[in-house]
C-alpha cells in the first residue's frame, strides 16, 4: 500500500442533490460563506433578474426545488461559497473532481475560468434546457448497474451514471417514468426520483446544445493549476476540451470509474463539497476494504453542516 499523505480532493456534485434551505446554518454562522453566496448572488440578479439566496430560502426542505433557472446556479454558488469557505480555514485541494454540473466549480477552483464567466455558464445553460428541451426526469437505483440491460429500462430510459457497485442512474422522459418506477417497485428495487425537471444524460437534452455551444464561445478556458478529475471521461485533465461542459451534462456520469482512477494512485481524502454530501455516501460504499482514503461530507440536509465542518477541520 502506498505510504504517502492522502491528496485533497474537492468533490462537486451537480443537478438533483439540491434542496431548498441547503447551507442556511454555514449562512448564519459562517461569514466567508456568507458573503460568498452574497456576492454571487448579486452576479445572479444582474444575469438572471433573480435573487438565488431568496429561492433557497423560500420553502421548506420536504418541498421540491427543481426549477433548473434557479438550482443551476444555486448548486454552483453554494459549491464555491464552500471551496472559500474552506480555503480560508487553509483546507485547500491537491485536485478537484466535478459530477455533471459540479464541473463548473471544480473547474472554477482549478483556475481554468473566473467566477463571473461560471455564473454565465450556468445561467446559460439553464435557459437553453428551458427553452429548448421536453420535460424529463431522473432515477437513482440501488441496485446492480447490469440491471440497465433489463428491457424496461433500456427501451425507455439511457444510463445516466454508475457511482458505485449496486447504485446507478437513469434519465427518461417524465412520460416513461411512471412506467419505470411501476416495475421497479414490481422488481422490490429500492429506486428515488431525483429533484430534476429534465433528463439531462441523454439524448432528450439534444435540442439544447447548440444554444449551449454558442453561449460558451465568449468564454476561453486557461490551464488548469491543479488537475480536474473528469467524471465524464474518468480521467484526470490540465486542459479543459472546448466543448466540456457540454459533454459533462450529456454523457453518463463515470463516477465508480473517476474514484478507481484515483485510487490507483494513491490514498486520498474526499471532500463532498456538494449540497447533499451523497459524492462521500458513493465514495465512502465504493473503496475497498484496504483502502487508506476517507470520505467527508459536509452540507446534508439533516442540519449537521456546522457539526461536519468542524469534524473535517479538527482532522487535519
């Protein structure tokens, strides 16, 4: 077994693990976070004629937040409130991995672009989805991967994500899903609908991508000053592809296969800087049982966020 420190790695999750009043205890208590999330609220409001922090605040946890012009950016404003947040306290990572739309702020915090252009980003493309695509929806099933091959799911959905060995994901059409869940609950399958309004990983967001393609033309990307573990390619990158945020949200999510890639080289400690902490749950039921690296969320939605915090900073 390698003998080395664990690197640091930041983990930012993307579209379903938000939920309304996500970070309000780190917003009341914690002044970086706090004026973080102020500041890219006012990039909102210019860009989008919306109050961001108002919409995260405006209902309780068990409503449904899913109106992708508002949890778009609010996934990415609550991930890089946290990267500062935890930077101040002089937690800062050895690399950044980003799931799906979580690869805006990894790529935020690995240098490639500034945080004006990332709220533009995510502003963009969430109004390309509602101006362009069909309502969709999102599964996560505890289960197999090799389930997918079942026909009723591969005639009526595509494989959106494989986090770990028995847990994947997979985007339809909202039609379909009644139809999907209808068997699973047949099968016993434990299975959960995710807080989207469209089936993003698949071909049922085509229509948005080339409003997605134009809008990122304006926006050069630099090299990366640390690595950006990519979940759509598995792989570590310096250079960002032009088209990569597109291709984040389109193709399915390799999340079992990023981890392995970075076990391979070496113990590591995850930090889910995610909404939900669900990047730490996936880590935490996919490394194996030698392994030296450990899993960290922070932000959930039971109301540890202080409790965690400080947990991951009495670790180092």
């Amino acid at each position: 077994m390698d003998s080395a420190a664990p690197k640091t790695v930041f983990m930012f999750s993307g579209q379903g693990s938000q939920y309304f009043q996500m970070g309000r205890q780190l917003f009341e208590t914690n002044e970086v976070f706090r004026e973080s999330m102020i500041c890219l609220d006012d990039l909102a409001l210019r860009m989008c004629g919306r109050r961001v922090v108002d919409a995260i605040h405006s209902s309780g946890k068990s409503e449904v937040f899913d109106r992708t012009l508002l949890t778009h950016p609010a996934i990415f404003m609550i991930e890089y409130a946290l990267a500062q947040c935890l930077m101040h306290e002089n937690v800062k990572p050895d690399l950044t991995l980003g799931a799906s739309l979580g690869s805006v702020a990894a790529a935020v915090v690995a240098g490639c672009m500034g945080v004006e252009q990332a709220m533009a980003t995510v502003i963009e493309q969430a109004l390309a989805f509602e101006k362009s695509c069909q309502p969709g929806a999102m599964l996560a099933i505890v289960a197999d991967p090799a389930l997918y091959q079942e026909r009723f799911l591969h005639e009526h959905s595509e494989l959106a994500g494989v986090n770990f060995h028995s847990h994947f994901a997979v985007s339809a059409p909202s039609a379909k899903l009644d139809a999907i869940e209808a068997a699973l609950k047949q099968r016993d399958i434990v299975h959960q609908r995710l807080a989207v309004s469209f089936a993003f990983h698949s071909r049922w967001i085509d229509d948005a991508r080339e409003r997605i393609a134009a809008s990122m033309r304006a926006i050069s990307l630099a090299k990366a000053t640390i690595p950006i573990v990519c979940c759509e390619q598995a792989a570590a990158l310096t250079e960002l592809p032009e088209d990569f945020f597109w291709r984040v949200v389109r193709h399915p999510i390799r999340f079992k296969e990023a981890v392995a890639h970075l076990e391979r080289q070496g113990p590591h400690r995850y930090i889910d800087l995610g909404p939900s902490g669900t990047l730490a749950t996936f880590v935490k039921y996919g490394l194996a049982a030698q392994s030296r690296s450990s899993a960290h969320p922070i932000l959930t939605p039971y109301g540890q966020d202080q409790k965690n915090l400080t947990a991951l900073l009495a670790s180092r």
